[in-house]
C-alpha cells in the first residue's frame, strides 16, 4: 500500500494491507527490519502512508513516521524496531507528510480535514478545510489521499484525493490558496520537483494516469505515456532522490 526510501538511499520502508512494514536494504534486497507492535498486530489493518523524518544532528538513526486505515499514526525507530510515539485519530488515516525541516507533519484520511501537526510536542496546530459554502471549492470534499509539502518550504503543501482536484494550501491558513481540477488522487502520488517547481501527480485510472503540472501556473505540462507493458492505476511511488521518480508503479 505504500513504499518510501530513507534520506540516504539505503533502507526501502514498504507498507503492507496487514499493518506490517518490513524495511529491505537497497545494496541486497534483503528485509533488515520488522515494524509492528501489539496495536498493528491486533488490528491487520493497512500501512496507508509512510515518510522518514529529515536528519537532524540530535538523531539516533532513522525516524520513520507511519499512518494506518484503522486512524494511527506512529513515530518508528527503525533499527530498533520500537515505537515511540503514538496518536489515534477518530477517523481513518490515509496520507501523511513532513516539512523539508521536520518541524511539522500532516495526516488526511476519510474526512475532508488535513490536521497539521507540531512534531516536537505531537500537538495539532491548525485543521486545514473547505469553507462550509459548497458554492467555494477552497478544501477537499471527498477523501484525502496524497499530501507533500514544498521541498522547499517550511509552510506550503499539495493534496490531492478522490474529488478530482490537487488543493494548494499554506499550513498557517484555514482553507486553500487554489486548485487545479482532473487528478484522481488514490494514494502516495504527489511530488514537487524542486529544481523545475513542476508536480508529478499520479491518478488511479486507466488513460492519463501520470502527468506534469507547472506549480506556479497550474497548468498540465505533459502526460507520461503508458510503457510497453499497458497502463497503470497508480496508487503509489517513492523517489530515490528528490525530483528523479522511480520508474516502478505500484
């Protein structure tokens, strides 16, 4: 359900439908460690997101954040396979990101709230949502399943999710700043190059799955056409390097 690389390059976090995760090493293959407690364990339900958390000088390794269908969100220590901190949200939890600095994480899920999250005190700050008018399209109004923040950007972030629409939002405000409409977002499927500011938005669909949208102007660039194999109904990636996508779709 979904996949992510550490900052190095050298672990592949991969999230599986019975709340697993199991961490493989890119120079063998091999899986390295396991990631589940008495929680994930008892519940069998999906991985829905996975982020590692940037170093930091005060770190003791790889810090992987982890949402789940069944609403939690845990903070793991992965060489340790430890959890060390838990949060439950009444809902369930499909899409998380972090800041480029790690000083906030964000979670969406079934509802069309995006909770904005302090990472040192694990406290909510701001709950990003459309406006109770259903004339102003300013939100999501269905599910939210893909969150990533600016790369480079302590305060803004895409979603995208089942209402056919990408929101573009600043995690100090209430509602979005503005939208671009057609992507059907189902999973880990939004990136932002940096270097380009253009967006690799991938749509669970059959025609038009994998597309290039410009950030400042939002307008589509170009579609990616389908490989040799046939198309794909794209629910997830990870990115080796920032703004070089990999070539596997899951």
């Amino acid at each position: 359900m979904s996949c992510r690389f550490n900052p190095s390059g050298t672990l592949l976090a991969v999230g599986l439908c019975s709340g697993t995760i199991q961490v493989y090493s890119t120079s063998n293959g091999n899986c390295v460690y396991m990631l589940k407690d008495s929680h994930t364990v008892a519940r069998r339900l999906p991985v829905t997101a996975l982020r590692f958390l940037p170093y930091r000088q005060d770190s003791q390794g790889d810090m992987l954040l982890a949402t789940y269908a069944g609403g939690q969100v845990n903070f793991w220590h992965v060489s340790t396979q430890t959890c060390v901190r838990f949060l439950s949200e009444d809902r369930q939890t499909l899409a998380a990101t972090i800041s480029p600095s790690g000083s906030h994480f964000l979670t969406g899920g079934s509802s069309d709230q995006i909770f904005v999250y302090d990472t040192e005190s694990a406290a909510c700050v701001n709950v990003c949502q459309p406006s109770a008018s259903l004339s102003v399209m300013d939100g999501h109004r269905s599910r939210v399943f893909g969150l990533t923040f600016h790369p480079e950007s302590e305060k803004d972030f895409i979603s995208g999710g089942w209402d056919d629409t990408v929101q573009f939002w600043d995690i100090r405000q209430k509602h979005s700043l503005r939208k671009i409409s057609g992507p059907h977002v189902c999973g880990e499927s939004l990136d932002i190059d940096p270097q380009t500011n253009q967006i690799l938005i991938g749509s669970w669909r059959k025609e038009e799955n994998l597309q290039v949208w410009d950030y400042n102007l939002q307008q589509k660039s170009q579609t990616v056409p389908n490989d040799y194999r046939g198309p794909s109904w794209i629910y997830s990636w990870s990115l080796v390097e920032p703004g070089v996508p990999d070539c596997s779709r899951k």
